[in-house]
C-alpha cells in the first residue's frame, strides 16, 4: 500500500510539474497558449479523477475499517501540510514545487477523508439530506460566515501582486498545474463533496457516470478509470459560472444539487425518505434558507 500512496503523490506532481515547464516552451502571447491552457486544465482534471479511481481500488481496500489506521494516515497528510505551511510563514519563501506537493497532499487527505464520510451511510436516500445541509451550510457560510471573510482575504492577495506571504486559506486551495504558472481552481472541501459521493454511490452499487453508465463490477474495464462524475459535472459549472461572471461562487451546493438531480432521477431508492427524516430536513432547509436571504438583504 506504500508504494501506492508514493504513487498519488509521484502521478501528481510528475504531470503538473510536465504541464508547468511546457510554459517555458510555447510564449505566452503566443497562438498556441490559450489552447495549451485550456487542455492543461482538462489535464489537471482528469488527472484528480484518475487518482481517486486508482486511491478505491488500490489504496482503500487496504485501509478499509481499520479506522485507527485511517486517522494516522489524516494525521501525516496534515503534518505534510502544515509543515508546508509553517516553512514559507517562516522563510518568507514560495516555491510553486512545494505548492503542487500541496496539492497532491490535499487530494489524497480528501481522498481518505472523503471515503470515511460514507462509512456511516445505511441507504441511499441519506444522501439527499446530507447535501442539502452541506449545500445550505456552505450557502450561509459564502453569505456571512468564514468562507466569505476568506473569499475577500484571497480577493485582496491576488488582485494586490501576490506580496508576502498568502493568506492562511490560499493553502487550502487546490491549484492545477497550467503553462509557467499554478492556478488555484477550488477549496479542498469541494473536492472532499466530490470524493463523498462518488464513495457513497459506489457503496450502495450505484453508477455515478455522467453519460454511458459503466459498469461498477467490471474493476478492470477501461470504462471505470474514464467515466466523468456527476458531482465533477457540478463542481465544473461552478467554475465556468464563476468565470463568466467574474464574481466568487460557491462550488459546493452545485456539486451537490447536480448530483441529486441525476442519481435521484436514475435511481428511486435514492427518493425514499421516511418522515423522520422530511420533517427535520424541511425545517433546516426553511430556516437556514431565511438566514440566507436576511443576509443577503441586510
């Protein structure tokens, strides 16, 4: 199982560090840039995807329920980062090679961290709930809470010139790998979301494919390493939501409605809540929805 972790992080850093010296190659007002930006971003992608399809077949199985075992493996992947964290706060000192071991050690803590979420699952229809209380949470959050506090601290860093050393946030960004430059694309916990429910979908037997279902039991058919997740499908939207508009746009609660439109409309089971559970669900949603909108008139 060693030498497949070491493969998470090498796969990682081998690719972006290849996508990033490809800038030193093509100019960048060249014909050539935008495109080569764009597939690196693609790249990047389907590269995280690749890892957490080989992190459940390879790296899960060996963790399993070994719970004890699981929270050591958290422990170093948070000791990796905040040793990241604490060698440039002290020197002063960024280098983008120790921002992309960041990243790949934020992939595989959401990796771990992700697929420990689902343990407590009995059914499929707990994971409507739990969406929507992550997606209303993260709503009130964006609105009035932490995330918005860090969404202006990024917003002042990076609209500033980058001078000294980045917000304490800006290390729990996921940042992808493009041509002379890294690119902060999203919040580890949006990708923790994504790593939840494609493991739970594939706990209680479900295909989470956003087209052309493959088939879960075929572990070596091609089809399993390159199938595109709903809640990927979301988590992009976000992003191209964002970009079109130029304004900070939470990416969780699309990961999460996008999701439960496609597998609840694909599988039913996913629809059967029992009354203990709509009631309380309806209340949070009403409640924190209120919270939401005063915010946003205030």
């Amino acid at each position: 199982m060693i030498r497949n972790i070491i493969f998470v992080y090498l796969a990682w850093c081998l690719a972006s560090f290849g996508i990033y010296l490809s800038g030193y190659l093509v100019p960048a007002q060249g014909g050539l840039y935008l495109p080569l930006v764009l597939l690196s971003m693609a790249a990047a992608l389907f590269a995280a995807l690749g890892l957490l399809r080989f992190y459940a077949k390879r790296v899960e199985p060996a963790i399993g329920d070994r719970h004890l075992f699981r929270i050591f493996l958290l422990a170093i992947t948070l000791a990796v980062f905040f040793s990241v964290y604490a060698f440039e706060a002290v020197t002063g000192l960024t280098y983008d090679m120790l921002a992309v071991i960041a990243t790949a050690n934020l992939l595989f803590f959401a990796s771990i961290l992700g697929f420990w979420m689902v343990f407590p699952l009995k059914r499929p229809a707990e994971i409507m709930p739990l969406c929507l209380v992550a997606a209303l949470a993260d709503m009130i959050s964006v609105t009035a809470g932490p995330t918005k506090e860090f969404s202006d601290s990024l917003a002042a860093y990076y609209t500033g010139g980058e001078v000294g050393l980045p917000p304490f946030v800006d290390f729990l960004l996921v940042k992808i790998a493009i041509p002379g430059q890294l690119m902060p694309v999203f919040g580890i916990s949006d990708w923790v979301i994504v790593v939840f429910l494609s493991a739970a979908a594939w706990k209680f037997g479900m295909d989470d494919a956003l087209v052309r279902p493959a088939r879960q039991s075929a572990a070596g058919n091609w089809r399993f390493w390159l199938t595109f997740p709903v809640s990927c499908a979301g988590l992009i939207l976000a992003l191209l939501l964002a970009k079109v508009s130029g304004a900070f746009i939470p990416a969780l609660p699309f990961v999460a409605i996008v999701f439960l439109a496609v597998m609840m409309h694909r599988y039913p089971k996913m629809r059967r809540l029992t009354s203990a559970e709509i009631i309380p669900m309806l209340v949070f949603s009403a409640v924190m929805t209120g919270l939401i909108l005063w915010r946003v008139t205030l």
